[in-house]
C-alpha cells in the first residue's frame, strides 16, 4: 500500500453517489467526477470535499455556481474517464471525449 498523506485521507471514505459537477470559470466549462456529497437540509444546500487540488476548485470558490448531476449506472465508463483525468491537463469539456453536452449554458 501506498503511504497516503493525513490530509488527503479523507478521500478514501466515499458514503455518496458519485455527483457529476459542472463548472465555469468564465472562459470554459469543465466537469469533475466527485464522490463526496452532503445534502445540508432541504433548501437544495449541498457540501462537497474538494480543495484547490481539483482544477474545478477556482472556479467553484470565484462563481460559486455548479451543476450536480447523478449519473446512471450505465455511464460508468463515461464517470471514470472523467474521474481519471483533470482539466488542468485535457481541458475536459472543451475536448469532450464523452460526448456531453452543454445544455443552455448560461455562462
């Protein structure tokens, strides 16, 4: 086993679906697989984990706005080859390899 630091260990517990999040950062939209959710009561408030590790990160703390999407279990090729590669480096979306579509994006 790998030694994992104490500040990431958090990511080995996964008690949600995994979410599916949208992000702009007013030049391009990009889209991370997550697997961290928490509904924070019912007034559609929500938590996610992620840190300035993530490159949707930026983006999420400047326009505070995002899309969840739960996917089907069908898609689970489309949620690991998302999940397995950042934007930082593919540009996500932009190169869209899964055939998403953006859907009125208001960005």
């Amino acid at each position: 086993m790998d030694p994992l630091p104490l500040s990431r260990a958090f990511t080995l517990i996964e008690p949600g679906p995994v979410v599916l999040v949208t992000t702009h950062d007013g030049t391009k939209p990009n889209i991370m697989t997550i697997t961290w959710t928490m509904a924070r009561g019912f007034d559609a408030e929500f938590a996610l984990t992620t840190g300035p590790w993530n490159h949707s990160w930026a983006a999420l703390c400047d326009r505070r706005d995002c899309v969840l999407a739960i996917p089907t279990a069908e898609m689970i090729d489309t949620v690991v080859g998302i999940g397995t590669c950042s934007g930082a480096d593919t540009g996500s979306v932009a190169q869209n390899p899964w055939g998403i579509h953006l859907v009125n994006p208001v960005w």
